[in-house]
C-alpha cells in the first residue's frame, strides 16, 4: 500500500536559529504584532509503498536518520496518511 | 489565547524541484527503495496570540500570503493548534 509522508525538520529548542529570528523581525516590520517564537526548517514530502502506516513512519525515521535531518542540531516529526 | 501554527511551504505540483529530485535520488542511493514524489520545501513553526483557532489561521494565511511563501511557485498549509 502507498502512503503519503510529511516530514518537518526543525532545528532543536534553544539553538541558535537565525533564520528563524530574520521572519520574526519581517513579520514585526509588517505590522504582524503578537507573534513570537518563530522557527524555520525544512519540509520533505515523500511517498513511500510499506505494509502498513506504522512501517512507512518507520522507514520515514529511518530515512531523517541517515539523511534528511542532522539528529544533532535538529529534530524531526513524521505524519503518514494512506493515498491507496 | 496563544496558538502554535504549523506552516509547510511546498513547490507546487508541476513545477521543478531540483532539490527533491536530489534527495529522491540520494534516498536510492541509501537503498531506500519504494519511495518516490519527493518534494523539498520549508517548515516555520510560530506562536501567534489570536481569538479563535480561525482566527489564528487566517493570520497565518495572510503571514504566508505576504512573507513566507512565494505563491507564483509554492503551495503552503497552515495547521493550529491551541497551547494555552
């Protein structure tokens, strides 16, 4: 069965996120008050063809282990949904 | 009351994604068979003080519609969810 997978790469809480901090001063500059924390990373979508839902988040684990992400300086969450 | 907003920012279908053709390719490499469609684009996570959940989003609509996304080439996708 194929699955969809979204990934978000973010870098991880209190490192220095420069890029992040770039969009929080734009947004301010353009009148969007009341935001903080702002992060920026990468989004990967892939499809995968597993078993089952819980086989292609695990090959998707797999896949920022050894690729995607830098497990040092960022952290990763996987979203699965079926596509047939 | 504050709201996290998960953004992902995505080429559009149809458009060239030269760096999702590189991580595709990457992926084979690696012997991650049965993946494919890969797309590479950006992830901005932000705390936005807002009324409503709808409230929230549309602020993070209008943020991606003037700052983060380039909607001439890239397609984006606001998810909120309440943190206090």
């Amino acid at each position: 069965m194929k699955y969809r997978v979204h990934v978000r790469i973010l870098p991880r809480p209190g490192l220095l996120d420069p890029q992040g901090q770039a969009v929080e001063h734009a947004l301010a500059t353009l009148a969007f008050a009341n935001v903080g924390n702002v992060h920026v990373g990468k989004a990967v979508d892939l499809d995968v063809v597993a078993t089952s839902e819980a086989e292609a988040a695990k090959h998707a684990r797999a896949m920022c282990d050894k690729l995607l992400a830098n497990p040092v300086i960022e952290d990763y969450a996987v979203q699965v949904e079926p596509i047939s």
